[in-house]
C-alpha cells in the first residue's frame, strides 16, 4: 500500500498587506506641507501692515482665468515679441488741483447737505510733485454708514459714493479706495478689523462701479485695520471709521498712466 505524498504549505504573513510602508511617504508629505504652511505664516506676520494690506487686495482681486492660454514666454518665442501691460495716458492739460478740491466741496454742499458732516476733502501736492485729491468718507457718533460689524453700505453711504460716482467718472483720474477701522475689535467677532476694512473698500469700490466709475480707474483697493486712523490721539474716535478715496491727477509735467491701451514691447 502506497502512502500519499505529505504537503506542506508554509504561507508568509506580511504586516500591513499590500500597503507597505507607502503610508510614512504620505505621513511625510503631510509634515512637509504643515512646516511649508506654518513657515508662510510666519513671513505674513513679519509683513509692514500696509504690504499685507496690498497682498491681501490683489488675492481677492485675482482671477486665475484672466491670464489663461498662451504664457508670455510662449508668445514671446512664437512672435518675438512680448506685449506689455497696457496703458493709456491722461491728457496733460490738468485743472489746478486745489480748484479741484474746491469744486468737490462745493458737490458735496450742495447735493449733499444733509450729509456734508460725513465728507472731508484735502487737495495738495505730494512730495514727488503728485496732484491729488483725498476724500474722507466717515463715520460720525450714532450715525454710521455700514451696517455695525458688516460691509454693507447703509442708504446714507450709498448715496454718497453715487454723487461722487457721478462727478468721479468722467474726470482723468485713478483712483485709490481704501478701508478703515478704529480700535474697537468688531462686535460681531467673527471677522477682524482687517477683513472689515478689506470689505468695506471692496463695498465701496462695487458701489462706484455700480454707478458709472469705470473699472480701469480703480487703481488699488486695500484695507488698513486701524493701522492710519484719523484722529490720531484718539484710535477709539468713530470717525476713524472710514473710507478714503484718493484721486491721483498726475504730475503737472507728465500724463498720468492708467490701465488701457499701449505698444509692445519688443527686444
């Protein structure tokens, strides 16, 4: 009588299966993206507050299909020749800024009596021979032009930024609309003052917009928290509360540049 064969199967246990040790390759990217992360924040911190202010403006600005399809290397190596960002120039012939100022005083008493108190303008000249034009839009004790802790405009702060709006779009200007706050940490606590002031400037840019000020006159929108209030011995003031509007008129020998139309450049 034969005896059948004895067969012995050994089966070798590997731990984690057909996983491996690929897990520690993910554990070890996540690491890598945290530090990445943390080192970001750490370089937001050391930025001066007006810098993190125009960082913050252009994110919210920025549209990642603007720019899509050929890359201007590309373009360059197909044509030999790269366009630039378009200009167009203000005319030369620009009224005396202090006229100016006084012409926008004159707007807001007459079209805006009920609401003057709300408006500050300043005309002078900057150091680098720059014509300029500041309008202060403020708030005042009890009469707020947001809604509290919101960037919603109220009917009051609508209506002044459609009168300027109308004296505002068909002048040869850029125009800078920035955001502030006073000390106070908004009531709500769910937004800072620097998300506050983003806002508002924001807000105060859609509403121009809105009524007729033409996009590529806007050349920054930035919010400053309660970094420049206006009464300066006293960060708490509400007037500290507010939107500037500055109008660059140019210098007085040379055009004002502004987004448009212009030539290529070429090598």
């Amino acid at each position: 009588m034969s005896v059948p064969p004895i067969i012995v199967k050994k089966v070798k246990k590997v731990t984690a299966g057909h996983h491996g040790g690929s897990w520690k390759i993910a554990y070890a990217d996540f690491l890598a993206g945290m530090m990445t992360f943390f080192l970001l924040m750490w370089l937001v911190t050391l930025m001066e507050p007006k810098t993190k202010a125009q960082v913050a403006a252009y994110f919210r600005k920025f549209n990642i299909f603007s720019k899509a399809g050929v890359s201007m290397l590309m373009e360059f190596y197909r044509t030999g020749k790269m366009e630039s960002p378009k200009v167009q120039f203000l005319p030369q012939e620009l009224p005396p800024v202090k006229g100016e100022g006084e012409r926008f005083r004159k707007i807001i008493e007459t079209r805006l009596k009920s609401l003057q108190e709300h408006v500050l303008i300043e005309a002078f000249e900057t150091t680098t021979k720059e014509r300029v034009v500041k309008i202060e839009i403020i708030e005042l004790v009890n009469k707020p032009l947001f809604k509290v802790g919101s960037a919603e405009l109220l009917p009051e702060g609508k209506e002044i930024l459609k009168v300027l709006a109308e004296e505002l779009k068909d002048l040869p200007v850029l125009i800078s609309i920035e955001g502030h706050t006073d000390a106070l940490s908004t009531r709500r606590g769910k937004v800072g003052n620097w998300e506050l002031s983003t806002a508002r400037a924001i807000s105060a840019m859609l509403e121009l917009e809105k009524n007729g000020v033409p996009s590529e006159k806007i050349l920054e929108v930035v919010g400053y928290a309660d970094n420049f209030p206006l009464i300066k011995d006293n960060p708490f003031d509400p007037r500290n509360r507010r939107i500037t509007l500055t109008l660059h008129y140019g210098k007085a020998d040379q055009p004002q540049v502004k987004a448009g139309e212009g030539p290529p450049l070429t090598p």
